[in-house]
C-alpha cells in the first residue's frame, strides 16, 4: 500500500501540509506578489483553527475544497486572502503536496 502516490488520493487522505510548509513554498514560488485587486502586499494563509493544540510553523493548513462540475468531483485548496480588499487566492493541494514530498 505504500506505493500509492499523492496524485493518486484523495487530498484528505495524505498528511496535512503545514503552515510552515506552506510559506516556504509560497516564498519559493514567488505567491507574495501585490494583490492584483487592490495592490497591497499582505497576504493572509488560513490556517486550520480547529486544531487548537498546534500552533506556529506546525499549525496544519485549512484544507479547503472547490466544486469542479466539468468532472462532478472536488479540487483541493489552500487558501490566502488580501487582509485589505478580501481577495482570495487558491493554491493547488495536490501541486503543493508534490512539492513538499520531493523535498523529504
Ligand atoms: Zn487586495
């Protein structure tokens, strides 16, 4: 069973990517650009507030989920949004996930 990929299930499924994690990869890919609506720069990562225990750069990520009605199934997100205007942004689950594995 060990062999199955993260493309392969469901994002539920595979271990939970963390705060840390996710500003690493957001800095790495460059996602701290100025918000196109409104043009500041302070972006906000949702972090999974049920989780009260863990706190920091362990803090798991709000996974999140849009409909995808062209395949009647869900895409997996993560969340950050533009403390002034709102703005939402969404980051690919499973592309991030990749990229978390191949770091180890
Ligand atoms: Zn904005």
């Amino acid at each position: 069973m060990s062999d199955i990929t993260y493309d392969d299930r469901p994002a539920h499924e595979s271990p939970p990517v963390s705060y840390g994690d996710f500003i690493t990869f957001a800095h790495e890919k460059g996602l701290y650009r100025d918000c196109p609506i409104c043009g500041a720069n302070d972006w906000h990562p949702q972090v999974n507030t049920g989780e009260k225990q863990v706190h920091g750069d362990e803090a798991p990520m709000f996974l999140s989920t849009i409909p995808d009605a062209r395949i009647e199934k869900y895409f997996a997100v993560y969340l950050m949004n533009c403390r002034n205007c709102g703005n939402v942004r969404f980051v690919s689950a499973k592309v991030l996930m990749r990229w978390r594995d191949a770091r180890g």
